[in-house]
C-alpha cells in the first residue's frame, strides 16, 4: 500500500531537511515535522495543524509515518511483554518490555537472525537474514511508544525508560544503520531517551568498539560468558576471530569508560561450564589486569527447546557473586524475566522460525515411527 511512498522514519534531521526543501519548504518545518513525529507519535498528516494545508497535502501524496506490523503480542505473568513484528518483505523479528520497579527496558533488534552462532542461545540458530534499516529500529521502540500508550515522549511516570540493543542480532555488524537509529532515538526534540539510559551490548566485534564509543556514545556491554578463551571459543564463536585479549584492551580504550560509567559483563551461568569458583576468580584477575572499569550482569540461564546447557544451581550462582563481589566487582544475578512467554535473555527467535523447527521436529518423529512400524 506505501511502495509508491516513502517513510518518514528513519531519516535524520539532515535528510528530512533535503526531504521539505525538495517540497520547496523552509528547512524549519523539518523541526515541526520532527516534533509530530517522535515527540508526539503523530502518523496522520491531517493532524499535524501548523503545517499548512499544501504541505500536508504534498506529504500526503508522497509520503507516510511508518509503523512496523505487530503479528503477535504477549504478555508474561512477570509484566514483561513481547512483540512479534512483521517487516515490509515478511521477515520477523522480536522486540521485548522488561519492566522493573516502575521502570522498564526495550530490548530492540537490529537483525533479522543472527550470524554469530553462539552455543548456548536460540536467537544464534536462526540464519542471518539481513540487517534492519534505522527505520525498523527505530520502528521497535515508536511501537511499544504506541502499545503502551506512552506519547508524549518526555513525560514522567513512563515504563520505557531504557533501551538495550541486544535483542536479535549483532549491532556492530550493523554499525551504520544501527548508529544512525540511536541518534535519532536520542534527539532530545524527539524521542529523547538520554545515552546514559541506552545500553548497546556486543559479543566481541573488536574493530567496531572504539568508533562506537566516538560515533554512538553509549553505555557498552560485553556478552562475554567466560574468562577462558578455549570455552569461549565455543560459547562465543567470535571469540576465535577476536580473542579475549584483544576483546579486553578494548574494554579498556573505550572512550568514555569509567568508575562512574562502567562497561557491563554479561555472563550467562551454565552448569559445570563456566561456573566454578575458579572461573570467578579468574574474571576478576582479567579485570585488574587490563584495568577495565567494570560491573557483571549474572544471568541465570533461560531453556530453550533442544539446547545442551542447565543452569548453574542457585546456591552455585549466589557463591560466584559474592566471590565477584568480595573482589571488589558489582554483580547482581538478574532475575529471569519473561520466560512463559519466551521472551528471557537468549531466547528470541521469530515465532516463524519456531514453527519451522517444531514441524521438522514432528516431521522426523513421524517418518521415525514409520520406519519401525
């Protein structure tokens, strides 16, 4: 229905710009379309009332405010909630709510799949499809704005505070477009979610961390999952590519990293995998040694149809925290969050893809039983 049009969303400042001045618009009126759009969520033109008459009429016929499609949406007995959502070209991707004693995070997308193929998460066995465009990221979040009933932006008692890009995919494999979404969800006249609430988390992509810490000036997180490269070379596969060694000095280089904005350490806790005393230890002697401002995130491990890891016991993830802590570090255990509905850390995976390995699932089973019959 929009292919003869184009999506306002998505573009920066500066191409909105070029947008009105090819309208023969004044380049003010970039600001005034701005504000509709991102500050008070506004996608009808005829409702934007100080635009006048013909340039509402040149946008009309040109171009729209776009809005991703949700196909499905959930909501955990916890509060947390997911979205499925459903791309122009009929690809799928996930977007999920955690709220958290009056506030919550958005944890966004910024691929369709994912080409890392880490060991212990489901989002990791869907293919890389391909990138998302600053508008389907940016999309993610001017959605929920709308699910929850949260325009204006800006105002006090909202529940999306937070944005996290670590939903399906890598976002320094996407760094451009990824980039120029965050600068747009961070414009102060618009959406204005300030880069001290917005957290981008990486598995390792070395060469892509010091640009992110000049051209995206956020708050980093490291999936890191062990302090051991043989383990993490299979955790982590990137980690052959990026060894922990090289991945850690650019921890320590990020710009703006310190006692006051530390770098998070995400770890996952597997069972008779990473878990020992001794692995706690060790990650705090890395920790010194390359004199990285940092706090660990402990996140029990959230199952998944067909995966070969257990959750370390609870006994067993409280003793790695307080040898962590004893060692000076933060590190809370996240609570797991969302899990009836599959929408914890690691878990993501566009419904579609489910229903494809549930189907080849039955589909075996069945020739199985056909074959003994």
């Amino acid at each position: 229905m929009n292919s003869a049009r184009t999506n306002l969303i998505g573009l920066s400042r500066e191409q909105l710009i070029e947008v009105l001045k090819g309208l023969g618009e004044k380049p003010f009126r970039a600001t005034q379309l701005w504000h509709w759009m991102y500050h008070r969520g506004v996608t009808d033109f005829t409702a934007m009332t100080d635009l006048g008459k013909p340039l509402r009429e040149k946008l009309i016929a040109g171009f729209y405010v776009g809005r991703l499609e949700i196909k499905q949406a959930l909501v955990s007995t916890d509060g947390s909630r997911k979205w499925l959502l459903r791309l122009d070209d009929g690809n799928e991707i996930e977007t999920v709510l955690i709220p958290d004693d009056g506030r919550g995070a958005l944890c966004i997308s910024s691929q369709v799949g994912c080409t890392l193929n880490c060991d212990f998460c489901n989002t990791g066995t869907q293919r890389l499809v391909r990138n998302l465009t600053p508008a389907e990221i940016v999309g993610q979040l001017m959605m929920a704005r709308d699910a929850l009933g949260e325009w204006p932006a800006g105002v006090d008692g909202r529940l999306l505070t937070n944005i996290v890009m670590m939903g399906m995919g890598e976002p320094l494999m996407n760094f451009d477009n990824v980039r120029d979404a965050l600068r747009i969800i961070k414009d102060g006249e618009g959406l204005a979610i300030s880069r001290r609430r917005i957290t981008l988390s990486t598995s390792g992509v070395v060469p892509m961390i010091a640009r992110a810490g000049q051209e995206i000036d956020v708050d980093l997180a490291i999936s890191l999952h062990s302090g051991d490269n043989a383990v993490r070379d299979v955790l982590v596969p990137i980690n052959k590519k990026y060894p922990l060694e090289e991945l850690l000095r650019a921890c320590a280089a990020y710009p703006g990293a310190r006692n006051s904005r530390r770098i998070t350490m995400e770890y996952v806790m597997l069972k008779d995998v990473n878990d020992s005393d001794d692995d706690a230890r060790h990650l705090a002697h890395l920790m010194r040694k390359y004199k990285i401002p940092a706090k660990f995130n402990l996140i029990p491990f959230n199952p998944w149809p067909g995966t070969k890891y257990e959750c370390s016991s609870n006994n067993r993830v409280h003793r790695f925290s307080q040898i962590l802590n004893d060692a000076g570090f933060s590190a809370p255990i996240r609570h797991p969050r969302g899990r009836d509905i599959m929408a914890a850390c690691g878990q993501l995976k566009s419904d579609s893809e489910n229903q494809k390995l549930k189907a080849l699932k039955e589909k075996r089973e069945s020739e199985g039983e056909t074959a003994t019959a």
